[in-house]
C-alpha cells in the first residue's frame, strides 16, 4: 500500500494481492482516522460481497472469483464498538461489460485499486438497531 495525503485527504494506492477492506480498515486504525468518507476504482478479484435480507435480518452472499473491474466503491467510516468500521458498496464488471452490485465484505486487488479518503470531523458511530438488524448511523444531538 502506498498513499499521500493533502490535509483531510489521502490518496491511496492498495496494492496487488492485498485485501481491500482489511487494508483499508488498518489505514483508518493507524492515523485514527474514525468517520470519513471513500471512493475507488481499479481491477479486482477474490470477492466477498452480498445484499442485505430485511426480512431475514441477514446477507445473501455471494463469491466470484477472476478478475472484475471495479467501477465504483464508495463506502464511509464510522467508529463502531470503538473502532473505525469501514461500510463498503461496490460495482463491478466482467469483460462483457456485465454489471453487478452490492455490500462488500472483502476482495483482493487484482491489478490496481486506486482509492480517495477525506476524513470527516464528526461524531459519528454505528449503533446496533434492533429493527434492521444492523449497526446503522448513530449521532449526538
């Protein structure tokens, strides 16, 4: 991984092999960087990623395998249960331009990841709804 920042800004480069969200997180651990906002494009594989079951109050996941272009992620970082959580959602595209979408877990780079983080400087943090199911956005007053 490779990054430079300018002031809130980081542009960071996750490299081939590394795991996105796994590097991404630690980045966000390292400089205490607790709510911010992300952006990505580039080439990626090994991929880990679903849409959320309400009803269910659970993921339906799915893994593809070969290498996708990643077309767009956006994602935000909040604190949650103390530390910088990292909410993920991507689009994807085979080499018939085929798209898909959804809520990443995980991937790998496959060739390049190209990312923009601003941090953000707020209060915000994911709190557990009992109703979701899920740790949503949460603010003081």
């Amino acid at each position: 991984m490779q990054f430079k920042q300018d002031g809130d800004t980081y542009i960071i480069y996750v490299e081939q092999d590394e795991p996105i969200m796994e590097t991404l997180t630690q980045f966000c651990k390292d400089r205490n960087i607790v709510n911010g906002q992300l952006s990505g494009i580039g080439a990626i594989k090994d991929i880990d990623f679903g849409a959320y079951d309400l009803d269910n109050k659970e993921y339906v996941r799915y893994q593809y395998d070969g290498l996708w272009e990643l077309t767009s992620y956006q994602g935000n970082v909040l604190l949650k249960d103390g530390e910088p959580f990292i909410h993920a959602h991507i689009t994807i595209s085979d080499h018939n331009l085929d798209m898909k979408g959804g809520h990443l877990f995980e991937a790998k780079v496959g060739a390049v990841g190209e990312f923009v983080l601003r941090k953000i400087d707020t209060d915000g943090k994911r709190e557990h709804d009992p109703n979701i199911g899920l740790y949503c956005m949460a603010f003081k007053d």
